[in-house]
C-alpha cells in the first residue's frame, strides 16, 4: 500500500526467503514461518527525529516446559472433584503418586520425588497445598485465576525445585458483589467477594472446612487416626 505494508500468505509452514527490490539493489529475508501466525518484518531502519529517543528490545523468549491451565478450563475436566489443583493430573508430563495422601502432595513431575515440587501462590510458598487425603486443597477454587506447571530444576529462589514449580495466580479483580456455598461428602466451601472504592479495590475470602474421618473415616475406609 501507499506505507509500503504487505500481506502475505503461505502456503504451508516452513522455511522460506522474501526478495525485496529496492533502489539500492535486492535484500533477502529469511523466514521460518508456522502455522496461524502473523509477524510484523522491518526492513529497514528509519532515522529517529531529531531530539527523539530509539528504544530497542528483545521479545520475550517462551518458555517451552510451561503449561498454564485457566480456571474455566479446570471446571470442564473430568476427575478433578471439584478441585482446582487435581487439573494438574491431566496434564503432560505429571503422574500422580498412587497410594494414600496422593493428590496435587504427590504427583510426580519428570520422575522427581513429589517433595521435589514447589508451591507458590501468587509468589507466596504452600508448604502443603493438600490435605492428607489428598482430595481436598488448602485452597478455594474461587480464589484461583489460573495455574502454571513449570517442568525442570529451579535455583534457591523456588527452594531448589528439581520436580516442578506450581506457580497458582489468584484472581486480581472482582466487578461485583458474589458468593457460593458448597456441601460434599469430604467438606464444606464458603466464598464471597465485593468491591470497593468504585472498583478500586476487593476483598475476597475464601474457607473450607473438612470431615472426611466423619464421614468416609467412619466406613473404614480410612487408615486409623486420620482427622
């Protein structure tokens, strides 16, 4: 067009070279190209403004072991029961430890211990995220933004991690007044949120309270002493 922008389309993804004609002779381009994307290529440098200032940066680079899972996608997999941090069963890579005291405890990230593994919410370390049962967390799913699974060994700063980082984002705004109650077998769930402020500020308060041992403890089913 009349700012020299083109578009153009591929016909499948992989390597390609653009020729670009220009006064002062032809410039090749090198591309890979991938699927269902669209890039913006500069061919050249304009002289700032005089008295302007040229800012030059480096795109983030994607971390390929990460996984990040929305809370809205959670609700929609199956044999999670009702738990937010069971979805990390499901994922790739993540095998839950079997036996007793299983759940998000102990699930095992790349064949590394599950005590291997770090919790962090919102930067804030859990040192147990599950219950001993290891159906319920400590957490209300309603607090939950969304959940990343990082896979590798990590430095000091994510307490020498070898398994895997959990990194859990709680939600960051709330637009109106709401609440939810909730009764099961294992526990009760309580959540309300407000804003304040015209908008700019909320609280949100989230609490559980379990009794497994009275309920399925009673059957037998539960190893002895458990509460």
């Amino acid at each position: 067009d009349d700012e020299g922008n083109v578009n153009l389309e591929f016909p499948s993804p992989g390597e390609y070279t653009l020729r670009l004609l220009k006064d002062t002779g032809a410039v090749d381009i090198k591309l890979t190209v991938s699927s269902d994307e669209r890039r913006t290529i500069y061919t050249d440098k304009k002289a700032p403004p005089k008295g302007g200032i040229t800012v030059e940066g480096e795109r983030e680079k994607t971390v390929a072991s990460r996984t990040k899972v929305r809370y809205d996608e959670i609700k929609r997999m199956p044999g999670t029961f009702g738990e937010a941090l069971r979805a990390l069963e499901t994922l790739p890579g993540v095998i839950q430890n079997i036996g007793f005291g299983g759940g998000a405890n102990g699930i095992i990230v790349r064949g590394a211990d599950p005590q291997s593994n770090t919790y962090l919410y919102d930067d804030l370390p859990i040192l147990y995220a599950y219950h001993l049962d290891g159906l319920t967390s400590v957490i209300h799913n309603d607090l939950i933004k969304s959940i990343d699974l990082y896979r590798g060994a990590f430095p000091a700063n994510f307490n020498n991690a070898t398994g895997g980082v959990i990194g859990i984002e709680t939600i960051d705004t709330v637009q109106k007044t709401k609440g939810a109650f909730q009764v099961s077998l294992w526990n009760t769930t309580a959540y309300t949120a407000t804003p304040f402020a015209n908008g700019k500020g909320y609280v949100a308060v989230g609490g559980k309270y379990g009794y497994l041992d009275r309920t399925l403890g009673q059957s037998g089913l539960l190893p002895e002493g458990i509460r």
